[in-house]
C-alpha cells in the first residue's frame, strides 16, 4: 500500500459540546487543521496515489461547510433555537460528534466517498487527523 497526505491549515470554525461538563459546552472556536491521508495499490500513470493539484473538489467541501461555520452535534438541546438563529448570525452544521475524534470520523465518512468516485475506486482514506489547536488532536483510521 501507498500513501500520501494532504494537510489543510488554519480553518476557523466554531464548536460546542452540550454534554461536556466543563467550558467545553460553551461554543467555543478554534483554528483546525485538517490532514487526510490516501491510500492505493497502484499509483497513477505519473505515479502518484493523488494528484494534489486535483483535489479541489476537498477545499471547496470544507470552505462551504466548515469554514466560519459552528459545529454542533446532532442531539443538541438548543438545535431548534440554533437553527432559528443561524444564516444571519453562523452558519450551523450539523453531525453526529462535533468533538475532533467526532469531526475525524465524520470527515471520513464524507471524504472516502468523493475520493474513491473520483478516482474510480483506485485511492480511499485510510486515516483523518484533526488538529484542534497546536497541541491537541485525534485520528480516524481504517483498515
Ligand atoms: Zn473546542
């Protein structure tokens, strides 16, 4: 198997963990780094696993839904109230954890996808590190 990474830095958005007993539950931000590594068997004709200058379709996805978004997970209490607030004041997304080790699985499962249809099932995801700040990070790996 062959790797590479792609590392994307310096993406303000925001945070809240309703069920954190701590300021944690306060929406909070941060500026997130995200890094994705590809795998594959067989690289392509100019022997990369992927081709970096063809990954737009990843930074457009995160600049449309996380960048100065705020995140939140999907069984928070105030979601009505949010969602009542939001476009004039954040722009909400929604998931299952928005904890970095949340955020890395859900990434994953958003990513894998648009990367195996874009290469014909040749590359997928094998691991999504999210970097919070400069000191604390969380990893979704597979296979
Ligand atoms: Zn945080």
């Amino acid at each position: 198997m062959l790797t590479c990474k792609k590392s994307y830095r310096d993406i303000p958005f925001a945070h809240r963990q309703h069920h954190h007993d701590g300021h944690c539950a306060l929406i909070h931000g941060h500026n997130w780094g995200i890094t994705l590594t590809f795998a594959c068997k067989e690289t392509d004709l100019n022997g990369f696993v992927v081709d970096f200058g063809k990954l737009k379709y990843l930074k457009k996805w995160i600049d449309s839904n996380l960048d100065h978004a705020c995140l939140f997970n999907e069984d928070d209490p105030e979601k009505d109230r949010l969602l009542e607030l939001a476009g004039h004041l954040f722009k909400p997304y929604f998931l299952p954890s928005c904890s970095s080790e949340g955020l890395a699985q859900h990434l994953h499962s958003v990513f894998d996808p648009m990367v195996r249809e874009q290469t014909d099932d040749r590359v997928w995801i094998c691991a999504v590190e999210i970097e919070e700040d400069s000191k604390n990070s969380a990893c979704y790996t597979v296979g």
